[in-house]
C-alpha cells in the first residue's frame, strides 16, 4: 500500500538531512522510523496510563500514606538499627 504525505519544508529539510549525513538510506526509511517511535510512544502511553488507574485502584482498596507517614516510619526503622 502506498502512501504520499505533505511535509513542511523544516520537516523535509530535517528528513533529507538525516539522509544526508547517513544515518537513513531515504526519507522514506527516515518517515518509517519516526512513525515506529510515535507507535512506541502511544504504547508506552497507554501502558502508564494503564498503571496509573491499577495504582489508584489499589490505593482505594488499600489505603495510602503520606509522605510525613513514611518518613516517620523510615526514621523509627533507622533508630532501630
């Protein structure tokens, strides 16, 4: 399947200039590369946003502590070591 897209000139520029100092064979390969980061980074994305509603769940069945709470804990551990 073949696709043709627009890109602006700064975004072209940029494109050829990957090409040209040879880190990409062709723009094509450079438009490629930056969609597999764009579909990695909505991966990871979802993945943390994934996270985050697991952790407030356990937080709502579990409870939570506050940062005052933990130090204090942390502190009594130590004066017990």
């Amino acid at each position: 399947m073949a696709t043709s897209v627009q890109l602006t000139d700064d975004l072209e520029r940029f494109a050829r200039d990957c090409v040209e100092d040879g880190r990409y064979d062709t723009v094509d390969e450079v438009v490629r590369s930056a969609l597999r980061l764009m579909r990695d980074a909505e991966r990871q994305r979802t993945e943390f946003n994934a996270m985050l509603v697991e952790a407030t769940a356990q937080a709502d069945r579990e409870g939570t502590f506050t940062a005052e709470e933990i130090f204090a804990d942390i502190d009594a551990r130590s004066a017990r070591a």
